[in-house]
C-alpha cells in the first residue's frame, strides 16, 4: 500500500479506571475468561483504590497522543490519531465507529506493548478484529505496526531514563523488571528472548555487566507456574549477597502505568526497605523524545514499504494452553 492510502493512526493501549466506580467492571473485563481467583482481582483492585480509583495509564497514552501529533504536524505524515483500549474507555469498538463515520478506510496501529507474546501482541489482533466484525463492512482496515523491543530510538529512551536513575546512587546492579506470564505462554512465544535482548542492548550502551531480568505482576492460579524470580525475592537475594544499592528498570512497559507505581514503587520500594536496600525506579519510556521519534520512523516504514521482517507472522504468539 502506498503512503497516500494510508489515513489515519490507531493507538491501541489496555486501558485503565479513571475513578473509583470504574475499579471493578476494568478488572472484571481484563479478568474475563481467565482462570484468577477473586480474591486476587480483589487485592488488585486495592491497588487502585490506593490512587483514588484513578490508573495512570489513560492519561499517559493522551500526553503520547499530543507528542506524536505535534511530531507528525511537523515532520509528517500529516495522520489523525485515534485512540482505543482493550479494556475500558475508549474501547476499540466505539473509535473503530468513530473511525468508520469519519471516513478512515485504511489505519496503521500503534500497539503500547513492545515485546511479543499472546497477551501483548496476539491478543490486540484479535481484539482489533473483533472491534471490526462489531461495526460492520464500514470498518477501517487496520495494519500493526511492527514489534519495537530493539528498535535503537526505544534503547535510547531507556537508556536516558535508567542513567538519570542510575547517577542517583553508587549502583551496584542494574535490575530489569516486566510483566511476568504463564510459562505455557511464554513457550509459544520469543518474550523472553526479547526481553533479554534489550536488557543486553540497554546495558551495553551503559556500559554495565552487572544486571539480570526478573519479572513482576503475576497473575493468576497460584498453581500455574509463571516466569520468575519476582523482583522482590531478586531483591532480597542480592541483598544477602551483599548488594545495597540498586536501580529497578522495568523496561517491559512503555509507561509508568499501575503495574510500575504500585507493584515497583509501592511493593518492591517496601521490600527494599526492610532489606535496607537503596532502591532507584527508573523510568519507562513514557514520553521520551526517541521513543515518540521511533513511532514516526516506524510509520514511515510502513508507508515507504521498507519495514523489516518483524512483522507478525500468522502463527506467531499463538493462544497458551
């Protein structure tokens, strides 16, 4: 397809409550069809309740949508953004209406995930399809932009991000944090291995050997295995090994949503100081100059049809068992 057929952009995110009504029917659509004990989405739904019932992540994803306007307006191409979740307002269905109304035929989407798995790339194709088949043949066709993880303009945001956190304190481990995922999932999918990649990459740009990838945020039947180690048994294990000062970069996420504020500067900050550990956040690549920069570049890919090979492939991130 050529640039010109090209008429819009779709910024696919999961969505979060933006009050304290909001807490329990998000939690009961993210939840829906998963195996979770209710006491568990009831814990989480703590967590929001500890902010007012308020997730950082919708206005996150609208400072993203005002950077990228202002960088599209002056650099091009001249693309309205639209904007729809997985899991609360603005649900894909209502833009893909929107959309469809406006005239949008042909979209290109931005997907606020940066790794692949079934949970962070797979799904939001599906969820993108199903949006399509509820509005009917009027609905926009919708292309994804292609998977980012070692793209150089998203090392660099991290990598700006963890040497500000890092010169904090005399660090002495660099620990990189993302979400953690059913074993299962993450057999049908290369998450791990590009997790490990941009750690690697991220690292070596900073010129630090000391680091490991640990994860976060579990979920789910305390039965089914999970990747690990959970970033606070990793904490108190490099505490025991005599390390007091660390930085947690959770470079799984592209914004300091509720899984970072809460499970990292809540819950892990807590460990940290009973442990009497020194403990620096770094942040996520939010609204970075070069990670709004490399969604432009990753659209001109696109539309120049030069992208690279990272494309999903039809039987990629397929659904765990």
């Amino acid at each position: 397809m050529k640039s010109a057929d090209y008429d819009a952009l779709l910024l696919v995110s999961f969505g979060g409550p933006e009050g304290m009504d909001d807490v329990i029917p998000f939690l009961e659509n993210v939840l829906r069809g998963r195996n979770v004990p209710r006491d568990r989405m009831m814990q989480v739904a703590h967590h929001y309740e500890s902010f007012g019932g308020v997730s950082p992540i919708n206005q996150q994803n609208r400072d993203l949508i005002a950077a990228l306007q202002k960088e599209l307006e002056r650099n091009g191409p001249k693309l309205p953004i639209y904007w729809g979740n997985r899991n609360w307002h603005p649900l894909l269905p209502d833009t893909m209406r929107q959309m469809a109304a406006d005239g949008i035929r042909n979209a290109l989407a931005f997907v606020t995930a940066a790794y692949s798995s079934y949970s962070s790339c797979r799904q939001y194709l599906q969820n993108i399809a199903d949006a399509q088949a509820e509005v009917g043949p009027k609905a926009p066709r919708v292309e994804k932009l292609r998977a980012f993880y070692n793209h150089p303009l998203f090392i660099e945001a991290n990598v700006d991000h963890i040497r500000a956190a890092w010169n904090q304190i005399d660090a002495q481990h660099l620990v990189f944090t993302a979400h953690s995922i059913p074993e299962s999932m993450a057999a049908n999918c290369d998450y791990i291995a590009q997790l490990n990649e941009t750690g690697g990459l991220v690292a070596q740009a900073l010129g630090i050997q000391n680091w490991r990838l640990v994860y976060q945020s579990r979920s789910g039947s305390p039965a089914q295995p999970w990747l690990g180690p959970d970033v606070s048994d990793y904490l108190r294990e490099l505490r025991r090994a005599g390390v007091t000062n660390v930085v947690v970069a959770p470079i799984g996420f592209v914004s300091d949503h509720m899984e970072v504020v809460y499970d990292l500067d809540v819950e892990a900050q807590k460990v940290a100081s009973e442990i009497e550990m020194k403990m620096v956040r770094a942040r996520t690549a939010g609204t970075h100059a070069a990670f709004v920069k490399m969604i432009r570049e990753m659209i001109l890919e696109r539309v120049n049809s030069n992208s690279p090979a990272l494309i999903c492939a039809p039987d990629c991130c397929t659904r765990f068992t």
